[in-house]
C-alpha cells in the first residue's frame, strides 16, 4: 500500500496537535483553579490561507432519458426482491465462512438456519429463475413436439380450413392482436438496444472519469508539499509577534500591570481629585455667603430707613383734612390700617460671620491639592516606563531568545522533512502517469472488446428482428393479397407467401426463444443480485456498515481498515467515516485518524513549548516602591480642610432667614392696592398724593428688595451647597486617606504578588502566541491540508461506472430482451391461427343442394377435384382455374 505510506509519512509531524490540545486544557484548568482573574485575551495572530487544491471530478452522473427505464427496472427488481439489504445475514455468512466453507459445516443448524435465511431472501429470484430455466427447457421440447405433430397433420398442421360465417372476425382478432404483440416486441428490441446501446456510449464518459480522477490524484500530490511547507513557514508569524512582544516587554508588561493596580489606585486618587474641586466650590461658596451676607446687612438699613420714612410720609398725607370726608374717611382708615405692614421681615444683623471659615479654607487652598494629585496620577501611570527600566535584562536576552526561537523553526523544518515526502510523492506521481498509461493502453482493447459486445448483444437482438420481420412481412403480404372472394384452395400467391412467412417467423422463434431464455436468465439472476447486493447498498453506503463491521475478519481484529493500514486494528477508523470525511473534502490527517498513530509531545514540548523561554522570565524582578499616589502636602491639606470649620457653621439659622421675604408684604402688591383706593378718592390733591407714594413704594422696591432678593437667593444656593458638601466632611477625608494608605500599601507590598501574576500572565500570553499556532495547524491538518475529495470521487466514479454505466444497462438489456421471449408466445400462437387464413389449403368445404327436401349436403373435394360424397363441378378447381390465378367472376359463385 504505497499511497498509505506516503500519505501516514506526510502528515505525521503534526499529528499530536489533538493530545498537545488536550494537555493544555488540563494546564488551563488547573491555573484557572487558582487564578483570581480571567486572562486578558490574547491577540488572534493572522496566519493566511492555506493554498487550496482545486479538483476536476464531478463524480455525478445524470442518464438522461435512459433513466426512466433504469427506474422501470429498479421498480421490477423491487417487486421481484423487496427485501431490505440482509446487513446481519451476510456477517453471519462472512463470519461462519472466514475459516473456509465445508460441506460437513452446512449440516450445523447454525449454518442450516443462515441457508434458510438466504434463500429466503433470494426466493424472488429463485423463483424468477425457475421459471427462466423451465422455460428454456420446455420450449425446444415444445417446438419439437410441435414439428412432429404438424409433420402428422396434427396440431393444424392438415392443410383444410373450415368454412364458418365469422370467419372475417376471426382473422381480423388473430391479425390486431399479432400485430400488438409484434409492436410491443418492438418496444422490447428498442429497450434491449438502447441499453445496449448506452453502454458503448459511456466509455467515454468512462474515460473522461478516469482522467480527471487521475489529475485530481496529481493535483492532491502536487499541492501538499505546498501546503506542508506553508504550514511550516507560518511558525514565523507567531514568532515574529513574540519578538514583537518581548521587545516591547514596558509597555506590555507594565500595561498589564498598570490595569491590575489601577482598579485599586484610580479610584482613591479620583476621590482624591474630587475632594480637590470640592475645597475650590467651597471657597467660591463661602465668598458667595459672605458677601451675600454683606449685602443683606447694608440693604436691611437702608430698606428700613426708606419704609420709615415713606411711612410717615403716608401717615401725614392721611391727617389731611379731606380724609375727613365721610365718603372718603373709610378709604383712608383702610390705607391707616395697612401701614405697619410697610416694615422688614428677615433679620440678617444675627447670622454668624464665615470669615474664619473662609480664611481656613484659604489657607488649605495654597497648597495645590489637585498638582499633587496629578503627580500621583502622573507616577502611576509611569509604570510601564518603570516596568520598562527595570526589565533591560530581558531585552539584553532578546537576541539569545531569538537564538532559541530560531533553533525552534529549524527543528520543525528539519522534522518536517524528516520523513521522505517529495521522494515519496514524486514516486506517487511517477506512479499514477505509469498506471494512467497503461490503462489508456487497455483503451483500444477495451473500445475492441466492447465492439465484440456490442455487435453480440445486436445478433441476439437480431433474433427477434429477424422473427419480427417475418411476422410484420407475413403480415404485410396476407393482409394485401387476402381476397375474400377466393377460396382456401384458390388463394392467390401473396396470400399463400404471407401465410407461409408467419409459420417461417414461429419456426425462428421456436428455435431461438430458448436461446434468448437462457441470455436473459442469466444475465437477470447474476445483474439483478448485483444491484440488489452491490450496487444499491453501495448507494445508501449500507455496504461501508458491513465491511466496518467489528471484528467482520478475525475475532481478534476488531476494525478491518486500520489493520489493513496501519496493522492496528484497534483504532477507531471506519471506512464509511473516511468516506463521509473525504466527501466533505476534510483534509486526509483527520478522514485516517493519524492523532492516533504518532505521539510527538516530547517534540512539542522540546520545540514549541520550550522551557528554556519560561526560565527567561523567571528573572523578572520589579520595583514600584518609587510610587507615590499622594504627597504628604496633600494629606495636610486634606486634614486641614476638615477642620476648616465648615462644617461648624450654623446653617439651620442662615437657611431660616432665606426663607423668609425682604419685606412683610409685597411692595408691588402694597402700591397696587394704594393706586386703587386712591382712584376711589376724589379727584384733587389727596388722589395725587397717594399715587405719588405708591410710585415710591414702588421706588424702594425696585432699588433695594430686587437686589436683596437676588443675594438672598445666592445666599441660599450657597449654604445649601456647603451644608451638602460639609456633610461628614472629616469622614470623608478620613476615607479619602484610607484608601490611598490601602493604594499605596498594595503598590508597596503587595507588587511583587502582582507582577509574578502579571508576569505568569505575560508569558502565558508568549505561549499563546504559540497554541494559536498548533491550533491554526491542527484545523488546516483537519480541513485544508490533503483533502482527500479524490478519495471519495474514486469511490463514486467507481459506482457510476459499474453499477450506473454496466449494471443498470445490462439490467435493461435483459429487461427488454426478457419482455421479448415471453411475448414471442402469444406471437407464435396467433401467427399459427393467423397463417390457416392467408395459406393455400389442399381441401375446402363446399356446400349443395340435396334436392327438393331443403336439406343440404356438405361435399368433400380434393386438391385433385374427387369428390367425398356428391361429385360438384366446383370440386374440379385444379382443372379450371390455375393456382396462381384468382377464381373467375361466375353468376353462380
């Protein structure tokens, strides 16, 4: 099995990508066990394409119209034998008869019961083939028979033909159903032919198969050192990327570490970084109070002083004598009444002063918190240049590491070609142009032979030609010279010709129907159990189950194609699964199971998975004590600003204030209200007087309550905001310093914890680099590399050939043929009726008158004109009219 060995040899160097795979998912699951975090996803690497084969052979075959007779016969083969395929019943067989068939083995019930068992399973066609060989038997027996008996004037073989009235009937029954069975022999002969015919036409396509199977054999040879060699080659990309890696071991080392510190760091710096904001809003709160505060105390006297003032003014203006009036005195005590409501209603003389806040506040601020919190952001995020500085050995060792990986592609180059597979696939090539052309040397034979074939199959059809021409010509000239006017011993010569060429056509049938039996049983009972037995299990791969089979061969052998290949019976290996993989065009390493064969992992673990690579990393030692999240200015400042007195403030009084008015009433309202009872006056100079205070009322409104009013509305955004940020202050802060403590005491402590985590993680990584790698080789092993679509194509060109070129044909052949010989009975039964009519007799029945009485006598008359009974000068035929000629036109006929 030279192709086996080749094809084991070219691809046994990445055999161990299965176990090397599974290896390492027991590593991963135990570093999984004790890792505190998932990995971070190593970056897929892009190894390319594998250069794919491309394959001419369309393993289809569609007959055309051909097919419906090939289905016609199928369905025949069905009726005969509808019996699923015995898949238990040939085991046993196969089983029972390894050791060799004896006769004396026959008689254990065991086999007896499997006996019974195939018979009943080939009843249909024993019974088919009984009938064939009775039929060939009885029918020279028959014909024999029949010969003699005519020869006797038996079995209508006495040249006299009774005259009765539905004598035309008759004939016209024996010529229609002659004529029906002649066609449907045509159809026959036209189905036998076609068949016959198909088979010749398919050598072509025979060969067309075979060259494209053999260049698809070519190719698949051709192309896999290609592929060998590509797959070799891309160990360089995943190199690259380690060198890449390792070069660049700062920023991807101390990134790694920078992402595992800064869930910690980060976020006490970031509420560091807050806290720094919320000392500036404070301020800018605190400046807001106080001089919002400033300017409600000053607003407050003079507002006072405006009201008291405008109050009194008002009070004179109502001691006028018109208020005496009576009409108008209500009006003006209602106005009198209202005037203690013109009066200040907040008090802000009492609030408590923030200067000292303020100026606490400011002091904390001249240290720049928000600066020193940048530094501490700045020498975090610094640490891959720490990393980097701190890591100079590994990059001096970059060049000895490159050494290693080098050696490492040498090794898989140098094992790749370790086995001969060029010499082994240029032998395979030599092969397969030497083998092409000694079966295109056949090619001439094989066009002979089937020639001789050809022209055999068209003799046996030229049998029932030949039978047919003498019942269509026999036909022909009867129908044409039959004149009803004659009698049986005055037929014309056409007439007679045509009688005589029917029986000529049942004397060939007779001599030849046995002959064609004997074709046809033959070819049915050898092609109808080959496609019953081979080719539709073949079809349904029913087949591949019987020769997979577990121990089918031997008891100790358990699989037949593993021993067959690789004397290991015990792999897992099945024809019908090599089938189904090399059908979906997988590559040959997974359809022959080779993970199975070969165990490198002592080469994988030397080479790829190198140790001495894992001992480089083994040095890394990194420093982050030179970190510092948070000088010792900024937890100054931070401490001062809790005990700033912010939050010491008396906001509860402030915000009691606020929420009061400027005023007791509103001044707008107030001098409405003024303006329409002073319309309610009469017209004179009280109605002036008070429209003239309620436009000062308006006055102090406008240049003292708007402007009080918008501090105090400042005021109070401002306290609400310190209160909100004053809130727990101290606590704050406290938590604020813990967790920088808890930063700082993870970078300083707990480093070198995190840098053995994230230098596992690095390197793991570097392998990574490396799975993906056998990973990458072992899917193109699986379905790019050798895919063995020529495999399956032979399996199916192979089918196509024998079962749909040969099989299928030779079945119609007989089927045709077959319909033939049975339908030549009737033939010869209605020529022979049929032939009484258009043949010459030697004797007639003439009918006369007896006389007076009305009785009639039959008379009896020779060929020679003696009379049996009543001597009739019709009798005398021979002397009046020639043989040749028709009988005259006489008044008495």
């Amino acid at each position: 099995m030279l192709w086996t060995r080749w094809l084991v040899l070219l691809l046994c160097w990445g055999s161990t990508s299965g176990e090397q795979q599974a290896d390492e998912a027991r590593v991963e699951s135990r570093v999984d066990s004790r890792r505190q975090r998932s990995p971070p996803p190593v970056e897929p690497l892009d190894f390319g394409f594998v250069p794919a084969a491309v394959y001419d052979t369309h393993a289809y075959y569609e007959p055309g119209a051909v097919g419906i007779l090939f289905h016609v016969v199928h369905a025949f083969l069905y009726v005969i034998q509808p019996n699923s395929f015995p898949k238990d019943l040939i085991v046993k067989v196969i089983q029972q008869n390894m050791g060799g068939i004896k006769i004396e083995e026959w008689r254990k019930p065991e086999n007896v019961v499997l006996l019974l068992q195939m018979i009943h399973y080939e009843v249909g066609f024993l019974i088919c083939a009984t009938i064939g060989v009775t039929f060939l038997i009885l029918t020279p027996i028959i014909g024999m028979c029949f010969c003699v008996c005519r020869c006797c004037e038996n079995c209508g073989g006495e040249m006299h033909q009774r005259q009765r009235k539905n004598i035309d009937c008759q004939r016209g029954f024996y010529t229609a159903s002659l004529i029906a069975t002649s066609i449907f022999i045509v159809l026959g002969v036209l189905i036998a032919y076609a068949a016959n015919h198909n088979v010749s036409t398919q050598i072509k396509s025979t060969r067309r198969l075979i060259n494209t199977n053999m260049r698809d054999l070519k190719t698949f040879a051709n192309n896999t050192p290609a592929q060998i060699d590509y797959l070799t080659a891309q160990y360089t990309t995943a190199k690259n990327k380690v060198l890449s890696d390792l070069d660049n071991i700062g920023p991807l080392l101390g990134g790694r570490i920078h992402s595992q510190l800064e869930k910690e760091v980060v976020p006490s710096l970031d509420t560091a970084l807050r806290m720094a904001g919320a000392m500036r809003e404070t301020k800018e709160a605190l400046e807001n109070v106080n001089s919002s505060l400033e300017v409600l105390q000053e607003g407050t006297g003079m507002l006072q002083a405006s009201l008291s003032g405008e109050r009194a003014s008002l009070s004179n203006t109502l001691s006028d004598p018109a208020c005496t009036n009576g009409a108008v005195s209500h009006t003006c005590n209602t106005i009198r009444s209202t005037l203690s409501q013109l009066g200040i209603n907040a008090d802000f003389s009492t609030l408590p002063d923030v200067t000292r806040a303020l100026e606490n506040v400011k002091t904390v601020l001249k240290t720049d918190l928000s600066n020193i919190v940048q530094k501490g952001y700045s020498s975090f995020n610094d640490t891959p240049n720490l990393v980097k500085e701190q890591t100079k050995n590994i990059v001096s060792a970059l060049p000895r590491v490159k050494g290693m990986l080098d050696k490492i592609g040498i090794e898989i180059n140098s094992f790749s070609k370790m086995f001969p597979v060029e010499p082994s696939l240029v032998n395979f090539t030599i092969f397969l142009s030497d083998g092409q052309k000694k079966i295109e040397s056949y090619y001439p034979q094989i066009e002979q032979m089937d020639f001789y074939r050809w022209v055999g199959c068209v003799a046996v059809l030229c049998m029932v030609v030949l039978v047919l021409a003498f019942n269509f010509l026999g036909l022909l000239c009867g129908t044409c010279g039959y004149d009803k006017q004659a009698t049986p011993t005055t037929r014309g010569c056409l007439s007679n010709t045509g009688g005589n060429l029917l029986m000529a056509g049942v004397g060939f049938s007779f001599i030849f129907v046995w002959v064609l039996m004997g074709i046809v049983t033959t070819l049915f009972v050898v092609g109808g159990n080959v496609e019953k037995m081979m080719c539709e299990p073949l079809a349904n791969r029913q087949l591949f189950k019987i020769i997979d089979t577990p121990f089918l061969v031997h008891p100790a052998k358990k699989n037949f194609l593993p021993g067959m290949l690789f004397q290991n019976p015990n792999i897992d290996l099945t024809l019908g699964s090599m089938y189904r993989d090399c059908y979906e065009n997988n590559g040959l390493y997974h359809s022959l199971q080779l993970e199975t064969m070969f165990n490198i992992n002592s080469f994988l673990n030397r080479t790829v998975y190198n140790r001495d690579l894992a001992k480089v990393f083994e040095s890394v030692q990194v420093d982050l004590h030179d970190i510092t999240l948070l000088e010792q200015a900024g937890r100054d400042s931070l401490i001062n600003f809790a005990n700033s007195g912010v939050g010491n403030i008396d906001y509860e009084a402030y915000l009691a204030e606020v929420t009061k008015g400027v005023t007791l009433v509103d001044l707008l309202s107030f001098s409405t209200d003024l303006e329409s009872q002073a319309d309610q006056t009469p017209r004179g100079a009280l109605e002036n007087a008070l429209k003239g205070h309620a436009s000062s009322i308006r006055q102090i409104h406008r240049e003292h309550v708007v402007p009080m009013e918008q501090a105090m509305s400042t005021l109070s955004q401002s306290i609400k905001q310190l209160q909100r940020m004053s809130s727990d202050l101290p606590v704050k802060v406290t938590n604020i310093l813990s967790a920088i403590d808890a930063a700082e005491y993870l970078i300083t402590h707990n480093a070198s914890h995190v840098v053995k985590q994230e230098t596992k993680g690095y390197t793991q990584s570097l392998v990574g680099y490396f799975k993906q790698y056998t990973e990458w080789v072992k899917n193109s092993l699986t379905s790019e590399v050798a895919q063995c679509k020529p495999i399956s194509n032979i399996v199916d060109s192979m089918e196509i050939v024998a079962c749909s070129f040969v099989v299928d044909s030779v079945n119609t052949f007989w089927f045709g043929l077959g319909g033939c010989c049975i339908l030549l009975i009737p033939s010869i039964i209605f020529s022979i009726k049929l032939a009484k009519y258009y043949r010459r007799m030697d004797t007639e029945d003439v009918f006369e008158d007896m006389g007076n009485t009305g009785n009639h006598g039959e008379q009896v008359c020779d060929i020679h004109g003696d009379f049996a009974v009543v001597s009739s000068p019709y009798c005398d035929t021979l002397t009046r009219f020639p043989r040749a000629s028709a009988p005259p036109s006489y008044a008495d006929w």
